[in-house]
C-alpha cells in the first residue's frame, strides 16, 4: 500500500466531519459509517473514473438487477492503528482476490487491482480519524459490489457500482456464543455459489438461524447438504474443533467459504507447534469426542469477530456446553493474529500492510 | 379484485403520462415501466400506508441490508386486456401465496392480502392504457420485497420495501431455445431456498449460463445439485418432457418453484385428455427416450413465456434438435391457458380475475 497512487481517483470531501457524533465507547457493529465513501461505476464495458465522496444514501431505479436477482458481492476487511498512529491492513491481497473471485462466479466484472487498492488507501487515510487505537478497535472496510441496470430481465447487468464503505467497530460478539448443528436446512449446494462472499448466501440463513434462536442457538453450523454428516462452516466463521490436543477444520470447497482469518489460523496454529487436521469431520466424530471428553474446544473464525469462542452446541435436540479450559487454542491464537494485525508483534508471514 | 377496496391507500397521481413516448411494437422485456409503482414500507414492526405514487428511483443508504445479503424475493404476474377493454389476472391469489411463502424462508414478514390486491388493483385501474389489447400482449406486473434498513451485519432487517412495478410486455422470447442440461453448477441445495423467488436463486445462475451461452444454448436446465442425475427446473421456467404421448416434469420440492403456470400445464393437459406424470426424471431417461425417438417435445412453462418450446439441447459437450412435430402438446396447451388468460374462452377452473 505504500507504492505510488498511479489512479487517478476524483475527491469530493465532506464539508463537515460526523466523528463528534459517535460513541466510540458503544459501536453497535455495522451500524454507523465513516465520513467518506469510495464509488466507481462500470458501465459501457469498463470500469469509470473512481471517486470518494461524502457518505451519502444511492439513488437506483426499483427494477435495478440488485434488487431482483440479488447479483451482489462483498469483502470484509479491518484497518487498525498501531501506537504510533500507524494504519495497517490485514492480507488484503486476499480479500482483492477473493472479491473478483466472488464476482467471476456471479457474472460480475473484475474490479482492477489498482483501483481498489489505490481507492482504498485514499480512503482510510482520509478518513483517518476514525480508526481508533486500542487492541480490539478498529475500522471495519466493506468493498462490496452491485447490478445497477435497469430492468427486470433475469439476465447479467450491464452495469455496476463498486464501492467501499467504512463503519468504526469494537468487536463482534457480545456474550457467549452457542451453536446449532444443521439437521435439515442448508446454506450451499455442490456446483453452487457457496464458496463466494455472495448476498445470495446470507439471507437464506436467516430463518434457520431465527428458528435456532429460538432454541438458544445465536448461530448455525451449517452440514453438507446431501448427508447432513459433515460439518462445514457458520455462514459468518469458519470453524474449528479441537478434538485432543489437534485442532481440525474441513478442506474449503465451492460451498464453503475460503477465509482469511480461516487460512490465517491455520498458518498461526502449525507457527505455535499446534497440530492441524485440514479433513472432512462428520458430526458423528465431534459427537463421539464430546461424549468421551475429548472435544476441548469448538471456534470461528472471521474478520469480523477474528476467532470466536463457542459455549456450547445442540444437534437434533440435543445439547452440550463445551468444558472451561486453560490454555484455549482460540485464545492463544487470537492473540497472536492480533499482535500481528495491532504491529505488536514480528510479522513473519508477511500478513500486515502498512496504509501510507 | 372486484370486491371493494378496504385499504386506505395515498395516491399521488403522475404529473404527466410517459406513454406517448414507448414504442408498444418494440418493447424489450422488462425494460420499460409503467407511470406509477405501488410502495408500502414496513417499520417499526408494522407495515406502514401502502402509497401509490409516480414511478421513480429509490434511495438507500449504501449498507441496506438488500445490497450485503440479499434479503429480497419477487413474484412474476400478468395482467391482460380483452376485446372489451376488460381487464384480468390470471390465479393472482398463488401469486400472493408465494411472495408470502418465499418471504418467509427469508426471514422477511409476511404482506396483508388486502394491501396486496386493492395495491394491485389500484394500480391496474390506474396505468390501466399500459395494458394493450391484442393476443400475447399484456402487463408485466413485478411485486417484490427489499430489505432496506441501514447497516452491514449479517441478521435480517428491521426495515422493508413491499413494491410493484409494472412493464408492458409482448412475448418473453424470440427465437428458438435450446437448453444445456447441468453436469457440473447447481441451482440450489435441499434444505435450501431453491422453491422460494429469492433474489438469491438468480444471480448464481448468470455465469453458468453464460458458459451454455458460448456452447450455443440460451439457457440451462438445472440437475439435483447432489448427483446430477435427475432433471429439475430451468431457474426462469418449470420443464416438462414429452415422452411418446406422456407428458412428464420433475415433482416440486425445496429446490424446485411452485410454478403457477406449471401447476396450470398439468391441470390443462389433463383437461386436454393428455397423461400427465409427476415423477422424478432422470437424465438417462430423456437421453435414451431421444436416442429411441420417443422424446417429442421439452418445453419451459413461467409466467413470462407461457410456455416456451425447446427445439434442441445439450449433455456433457453432446447436442441433440428436436424433431419438429405436428399437435405439439406446447401449442394447444399454451393456446389454451392463453385463451383463458384473455377471456376467450369459458374459464371452469375459475383461474381468470377481472379488475374492476
């Protein structure tokens, strides 16, 4: 990020800062945005001129694609500030990737890797201010995605908005986290979409994780669809289970999602001489290891929440709260990503991007 | 529709009519809109005045819940006019059931049965000179359902956007259609949300479409997304396979649309003295059914087409044309349920609505 800025990007600033206006003691997440905005449209064949202009609400026609055919993507990404006022990002390469990835396989154009990087330096170091220091602080980045033409017509847009838009955020989960295991709904298909950050993948979530509530879940393990035997991931958090002393998640696929703080873990966990299974798990495994005591942890992980501690689990009626323990790999592993991402620590992967 | 309007409904009229200016003999599907659009907001808990008020852009903010998670459905109708200026709908009640069942597997409340036909007959009586009288002419009539509250976390929305636009339409296809039938990509999971008209079933579709395009096929029919081996639906049309003087299509499920118009084909060609099956039906099958000379006809039913013949398809890089065949099952079915669509003849199912 700190190479020259080549794209010419047109800057409208705002004529007035929100900042004064936030608690940033008690952010809800997602819920409140930064002064600025970035936008570039796509539209007869290529990418416009990029701008950043003051966060402002979007005017599309009713019949615009997004809101029919839900031709949509998004990235989630994190900028945090270091003591000394140093902005850094987290493997942003992969989210660029990961996006245009996304997009191919909904039939949306790739955005250029200049643009979006030159976009979003220009962005954070204008909005600047509102990433606050702190280990846990940090400023939310959403690029994301949307069909804009015009006309009810199931077929691909001709037109697009790429944008990224900024939201303050402390951390993602309040209180304990316990999770059902899919017994009937499903998140993803075979030959599907699964695997990509698509709107289409979350809102269907939504009604089984409604009915999981219901229950005391607060979220869903999502299972294969055919069998409904292997585990796959949360919907928002891939996951883990500490069977013993090995730490196991299943191989990414085109129905589950390949995420960086996944592949990140996996990397910290091999790096503090942790035991890691890349292997298909069936529900029957981490039923058994639960009944003779060796399933010690279950985590997600996530950008947002970055690895999130789960209490407890139900299947089919049942349920289990996890054992207290010393040691946690999800702790221990959270820390060090963080050390990394907050520049408290040696950065051997080469993960942390300094904004400059 | 003929019972009295129990809804208190705002309307602000359109200052001036857009109507002179659109070529009725040249209409490109799903392009053009009608003078006015019915909008009803849900908030706080409740959904608001419906309003009827001059087509026009939206505006939301940039992290409305419909652009990240695709919290959105939509239902496909038609309003046709009869040599007297009459003016029907064909089963608009399984219109309104659907967009109610879609709704609900996406976590979005259910919309009032009364704000939903005095809203659509409001609005008919209203852009009633969009509807043009002529056989295959009509209005294309589109309620759908956003998921408009700000913010970016992945629950679902407090806030919604129940909507109909209107968009005059002549017939959905031109030219002959061939179709690729899946081996790879998938439409939906079991367990998913492939049945409801989620804006999520569609934009998945575009990619592998794009890649029948280039084989030189229109569109795709979609395969069970765990073997591939049993046909299923064509994502904008319900399929039916003739089979020596048999008519077959797949059972619905999960994963496959409750069409209107497929439920109208089988009760119509039954009433036409043809053998309908309601089965699973493999690939294999339709292959050897073809390689036999028994496979006659495979033709799409969707509100858009009707009824859309398929004159030839694909599998696994082969390709087959359809014999051209006299007292095709597709035209006298199709002339029929069109007959009763535009008040042509008697309508003993009770499936024609007139609007008044």
């Amino acid at each position: 990020m700190s190479k020259e800025t080549i794209t010419k990007i047109e800057i409208e600033k705002a004529a007035t800062s929100k900042i004064n206006d936030v608690d940033f003691n008690n952010l809800s997440f997602g819920s409140i945005f930064s002064d600025h905005m970035f936008v570039c449209d796509y539209k007869n064949g290529s990418w416009q001129t990029p701008k950043i202009i003051p966060y402002q609400k979007l005017m599309l026609d009713p019949s615009a694609r997004v809101f029919h055919y839900g031709q949509a993507v998004f990235e989630g990404m994190k900028a945090y500030k270091d003591d000394e006022d140093g902005i850094w990002l987290f493997r942003p390469d992969e989210n660029f990737l990961r996006i245009n990835k996304s997009s191919k396989r909904l039939a949306i154009p790739e955005f250029p890797e200049e643009y979006f990087f030159d976009g979003l330096n220009t962005l954070l170091k204008l909005d600047n201010k509102w990433i606050k220091k702190g280990f846990g602080n940090s400023l939310y980045i959403r690029p994301f995605v949307i069909a804009t033409e015009a006309g009810v017509s199931a077929s691909p847009s001709s037109e697009y908005k790429f944008m990224i838009i900024c939201s303050p955020a402390q951390s993602y989960y309040g209180g304990e986290v316990r999770v059902k295991i899919a017994d009937h709904y499903s998140r993803a298909a075979s030959g599907g979409f699964g695997f990509a950050k698509a709107a289409g993948n979350y809102a269907g979530q939504f009604y089984p994780t409604n009915i999981a509530k219901e229950e005391g879940f607060q979220q869903v393990i999502w299972t294969d669809a055919n069998t409904h035997e292997y585990l796959e991931e949360a919907g928002t958090m891939n996951v883990f289970f500490r069977i013993g002393d090995k730490l196991v998640t299943c191989p990414i696929s085109d129905r589950i999602l390949d995420g960086v703080t996944r592949k990140s873990v996996i990397t910290m966990a091999k790096d503090l001489n942790i035991e890691v299974e890349v292997r298909p798990i069936k529900v029957a495994e981490v039923l058994e290891a639960n009944k003779n005591g060796t399933l010690k942890e279950i985590f997600g992980s996530g950008t947002a929440a970055v690895i999130n501690p789960i209490a407890g689990f139900g299947y089919k009626g049942d349920k289990w709260e996890l054992p207290k323990i010393e040691n946690s790999y999800a702790k221990k592993i959270k820390e060090a990503i963080m050390d990394i991402q907050y520049n408290k620590a040696e950065d051997k992967f080469g993960w942390r991007i300094k904004v400059d």
